[in-house]
C-alpha cells in the first residue's frame, strides 16, 4: 500500500481565500517511510487571517522575497509524487494521510485549481486515512482516555509521542508525529484485539 502523509501550514482557514505557505510529504510504501520532502513557497495573491499570521514560524514578507510562489513550487510536488505514482495508472495510487486530512486536501486541491490542472485525484484514492478520527476510534473502543481536547499537540502528549514544544505548526514535524501517533494507536488496537481474543 502507497501512503502519502501530508501535512500543510496555511495563512487561514479559508482555502478559496487564503493559501499554502509551507507543505510536507511522508511517503509509505508497504509500512516502510521512503522519502519525505519539504516545501516552502509564497502563496500570491491570498488573503492572510490574524490568527494564522501570529502562528506562522517565516514571517510572510521573508516567504515573498526568499522562496518561489506557490503557482510554481505545485510542479516540484508534482514531481515528487510522480517518483512513486504513476498518475496515468488509476490503480497506481496514494491514500492520502494526516490529521484532519480534509483541511489538506482542500488546500492542495485548490492549489491545483489555482494552476489550471484539474489532474489532483490523479494521485490519490478518494478514501484518505484520517488521524484524528483513529484518535475518536481508539477512545470509542476504551484504548486510550478521552483527551482534553483534538489538537494534535495535545494527542501526541495524551498518548506518550515525544515532540518539542516550539515543533508545533511545521509541518514536517507535524507530520512525522502524525504517523507516531498513527502507528502507536494501531499497535494499541491490534494488542487489544488480540487479548480478547
């Protein structure tokens, strides 16, 4: 099985109005990590919420004048995908993955839109492995507490993954915590799984 983790940092909550400033991908194939990949790039033209310009860790005028806008870094990501998918198979495909994985997709399917390529499905099922509704599972089927609340910080903590404080909101290390969470919550279910039986 193909697996794309992604992870995104955006300047809203909005992805018809606000826009992509920083994108990670974990790529999984068969359980094993392959390759991972960082992005920056200047999200022309959207708008930039309060909130989310308080949370950015590159000041916006930084991403303007150092990195490439995000109508031309959507190619490198095109590229990277097509090194392990081939976009013309339709049974050559990623599950998409992440935390809260209908965020990302909005976001990346309108930077696809932003670019004239209507192909974004090329690359991925429709049926994406969400995190955080592995978290609602696990606390449905008593393998872990209740958390205090579903941001992901707050999860990787609940359940014991290491991270540090001020690695929250990048994305690339929201991502590879994602998939510690992932694959700490699938142990967890087999192992119970396996003791009633």
């Amino acid at each position: 099985m193909k697996v794309c983790w992604c992870d995104l940092e955006t300047t809203g909550t909005d992805s018809k109005r606000c826009g992509i400033w920083q994108a990670a991908f974990l790529i999984e194939i068969d359980r094993v990590v392959k390759d991972k990949k960082n992005f920056l790039m200047y999200p022309r033209g959207k708008d930039v919420e309060s909130g989310a310009k308080e949370m950015m860790r590159v000041p916006l005028e930084e991403l303007r004048t150092s990195v490439p806008l995000d109508i031309h870094v959507k190619d490198e990501i095109k590229r990277f995908l097509e090194k392990y998918v081939d976009p013309f198979n339709k049974f050559d495909k990623f599950t998409f993955a992440g935390y809260n994985t209908e965020f990302d997709i909005g976001f990346l399917e309108q930077l696809w839109e932003d670019t004239q390529d209507k192909y974004f499905r090329s690359f991925f099922t429709y049926f994406p492995l969400d995190v955080m509704r592995m978290v609602t599972i696990a606390v449905w089927m008593n393998v872990i507490e209740p958390p205090k609340n579903m941001q992901l910080s707050t999860i990787a903590s609940h359940v014991g993954i290491p991270f540090e404080e001020g690695e929250a909101h990048d994305a690339l290390a929201d991502i590879v915590m994602t998939r510690d969470i992932a694959c700490l919550l699938r142990r967890k279910m087999y192992t119970r799984r396996r003791l009633k039986e």
